[in-house]
C-alpha cells in the first residue's frame, strides 16, 4: 500500500527541479542556498531585498547566531539612507525597557529587536 521509499519525493524538491529546469531562473536555487545559511543571509540578495528584516534578526537570534545581527542592522541601514536614525530610536526604546513600538515602521522595530537581543 505504501511506495517504496525511493519513490517518494518532497514537493520542494520537484518544485527545485522544475526550477532549474526552466529557462530565465537560474537564480532561483542559489538565493534558496544564501538565505538558508545564517553566515550568508546577512549579505545576500534575499537580506537586501527582504520587506521585513525584523524577520531576519530573529531568524539569525533563532540559530543562535547573534554576533550577526548587528552587522545585519548596519549593513541594511547602509543600503536604506536615511533610515539609521529611525533604527537608532528603536534600540533606544529597548535600551530604555519600552516595548517594541510595532508602528509599522520595520526599521525602528529592527532597530529595537537588535538592542533587545544584543544589548546594544
């Protein structure tokens, strides 16, 4: 009743396999690969392009990895002028012992999530 293991095969990996398979996304596997690894993600094309980098920080505290999370704040306020004042307002909020400001701006809670988790 069962198929034989060999037979079975994840939906991620036939979607990865069509992927490469088809023309025009050559790109698709290797972003996979640079956000997977939390030594990679914080200068990759998935941290630069990502729409909520508080995400990123507690993916990167989630492993264990907090020694990037600072440099993951500085290096997307970098790529993001003008937005190291609002990050710098966040951890001061979370320095200060308020709660995360969670206004909608990602940026001030990025900030508040790096002080939060690294006491910066």
């Amino acid at each position: 009743p069962y198929a034989p293991t060999a037979d079975i095969r994840s939906p991620a990996t036939s979607t990865a396999v069509r992927i490469c398979r088809t023309e025009g996304h050559e790109g698709v596997l290797p972003w996979f690969a640079e956000a997977s690894d939390p030594d990679t993600i914080v200068t990759s094309r998935a941290a630069d392009y990502t729409n909520d980098p508080v995400a990123i920080v507690e993916w990167l505290a989630s492993r264990n990895r907090l020694d990037l999370v600072d440099g993951y704040g500085r290096r997307s306020s970098a790529r993001h002028p003008g937005t190291g004042d609002r990050r710098d307002r966040g951890a001061a909020a979370a320095r200060n012992g308020d709660p995360n400001p969670n206004n909608g701006d990602l940026v001030m809670s990025m900030g508040w999530a790096i002080a939060a988790l690294t006491s910066r």
